[in-house]
C-alpha cells in the first residue's frame, strides 16, 4: 500500500485526530468518561458495535494513566495493537492463478464505483502481464457500456463489443468463449446495479453466475461486491443481501478518500465476516490498492 492510500485516507485520520483532541481534555482525569469518549471516538468512524465494545474491554482493563492514555501517540500505538489482534488477516481473500481463466464478476447497488473499479482493477494487473478481457455486461443502463469501453481504451485493454439491451447472460457466455478462444488470463465482468427491482437483480446475476459456472468450472471465479464506503450503515445491508444471494467472496471498498468513516472496513470484516480484497480512494485509474490489515491500521493510526 502508498502513500497514496495515506492521502485518500485523510478524512478518516484527520477526524481520528482532531476528535481525539477534541474529546479527551478532561476525560482521562475520569476512567468511566475516558471509555465513554473512545467509545464515541470508534462509532464516529463507523468501527461498528461489535468491534468497538471488545476495544472498550481491553481499555477497560488497563491503567489509563500508566499507559499515558492522555498522550495520542501512546493511545494509537495501543489502538494499534488492539486492532490488529482483533481484526482477523484476510491475505487469501483474493488470489489470482496466472496459470487458467480467472474470472471476476464485479457486483453492487448503482454509483457504487464498479465500473470504476473494474477499469482500476484491469489497470493493476497490467503490470502483471495478465491477458486481460473486460466485459460490460450492465447492459441496462444508459451509456454503461460506453463507460467501460472508454475506460478500457484508455489504459489499452481490450474490452467486449457488446450493444445496449443485450441479455447480460449471453454477453457473459459469449465473453467466455472469446476470453478462452484468445487465451486470456483475465476476465474482469462489470455488471448493473439496478434492473427494475431488487429481486429481478439478484436473479439475473445468478444467472449470469450459473453461466459462469457451467461454461468455466475450470476458472478460478471470484465475485467481489463493491460498497461505497461514503454510505455506512446502508452499504452493509447490502453487504448482506448480495451474500445470501449470490456467495460472494471478497467485497471491494470504494471511495474512502471521501468519507471520515473508515473504520468500516473493520465493520465489514468483524461483522459480516467477509473479507476485504481491495480499496479505491479516488477517481485515478490508480486510485487502488490490494488491502492487507496490518497495513491499514498503521496507515490510518500513523
Ligand atoms: N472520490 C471517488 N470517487 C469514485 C471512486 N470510485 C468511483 N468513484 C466515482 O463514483 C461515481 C460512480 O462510479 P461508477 O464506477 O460509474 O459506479 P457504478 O454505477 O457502480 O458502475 C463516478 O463518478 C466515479 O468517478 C473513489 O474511490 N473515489
Ligand atoms: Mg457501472
């Protein structure tokens, strides 16, 4: 992870600090006022309940005065390690096989940023020679298709000829022929994130999931959900659908440059117990990166 990371996380580490300031002038004289202002401190940047009261157990449990609770350095690095011991590693939440067809199905509610993401995503494997074809197989949305394919220019990728209305299903059956036909590596799938209801949506990405299934057991298939980490609470309800409906495996945050509530990614991984496999924090084609615990925690608590 960047430096880049560090500035598209500004918001988040910027309220962790102006916040604590702000919160912790009298309260560490009061061990009771102490642990009510962390935890005011962790549900502002959206940690989630669960993770925030095992964080207030452990706080509990110490001298606030000995550990110097009223010095931030000292708190972060005991944060710190709080964190990384309560937050599970996810390193295996995606892994690409450069041998067969990987296939990536890119899933989510409207604006979250899939198609942004599927680009970005193209982008970072070029550097690893990765063949790769992407497909925009969100054929209901207006100007879906022209989006991904602008973008697939720009980094010089090649991307699906496909026409607005197609059925996803069969755009997705014949993106895997083509993508096996020429050898391909990588097949990155965009789809929509709104058909006329909820319920037609889950169905047609079932589908197109069975296509998958039955045109490429041999693939290694991963579908990743896109939540837009600006939406908290909401992102996780549908963290939630998506998971019942189609068995997702990793979920991909996006636009952390734009929100102070970071701290969702914690949510998201302690709560739901799905893993996170990537970050984007802003517009660039390389605004994106692997996410790895252990790294983001000292990135955000630095
Ligand atoms: N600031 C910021 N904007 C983003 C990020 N990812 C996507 N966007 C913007 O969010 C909007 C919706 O993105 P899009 O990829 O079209 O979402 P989709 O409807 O899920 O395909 C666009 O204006 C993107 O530029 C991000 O990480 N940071
Ligand atoms: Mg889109």
């Amino acid at each position: 992870m960047l430096a880049s990371l560090k500035t598209g996380l500004k918001k988040t580490r910027d309220s962790l600090i102006d916040k604590y300031d702000m919160l912790f002038t009298d309260a560490v004289k009061d061990k009771n006022l102490f642990l009510e202002k962390i935890e005011e401190l962790l549900i502002l940047s959206d940690i989630g309940p669960r993770t925030t009261e095992e964080i207030l157990t452990r706080f509990q449990a110490i001298n606030i005065h000995q550990y110097k609770m009223n010095d931030f350095n000292y708190f972060k690095k005991y944060l710190k390690q709080i964190l990384i011991e309560l937050i599970p590693a996810t390193d295996d939440a995606f892994i690409i096989n450069p041998e067969i067809l990987n296939i990536v199905m890119v899933v989510g509610v409207n604006g979250t940023g899939k198609t942004s993401f599927a680009g970005k995503l193209a982008y970072y494997f070029k550097d690893g020679a990765l063949d790769t074809l992407l497909v925009p197989a969100d054929t209901f949305r207006a100007g879906a298709i022209e989006q991904l394919t602008y973008l697939a220019k720009q980094i010089d990728v090649e991307v699906m000829r496909t026409s607005a209305g197609s059925e996803p299903a069969s755009v997705v059956f014949d993106s895997i022929h083509s993508a096996k036909a020429k050898k391909k590596k990588l097949l990155i799938i965009d789809t929509a994130g709104r058909l006329h209801t909820y319920s037609n949506l889950m169905k047609e990405l079932e589908k197109v999931k069975r296509v998958i299934k039955k045109n490429a057991p041999e693939a290694a298939l991963n579908i990743i959900l896109v939540i837009d980490a600006t939406t908290g609470q909401n992102g996780l309800a549908q963290a939630i659908s998506f998971k019942e409906s189609l068995n997702i495996s990793s979920i991909t945050l996006t636009k952390l440059d734009g929100t102070s509530k970071g701290g969702i990614v914690f949510t998201i991984q302690k709560d739901l117990l799905i893993p996170v496999s990537f970050l984007t924090y802003g517009e660039k084609i390389t605004d994106l990166c692997r996410y790895d615990t252990e790294k983001f925690i000292e990135i955000l608590l630095n």
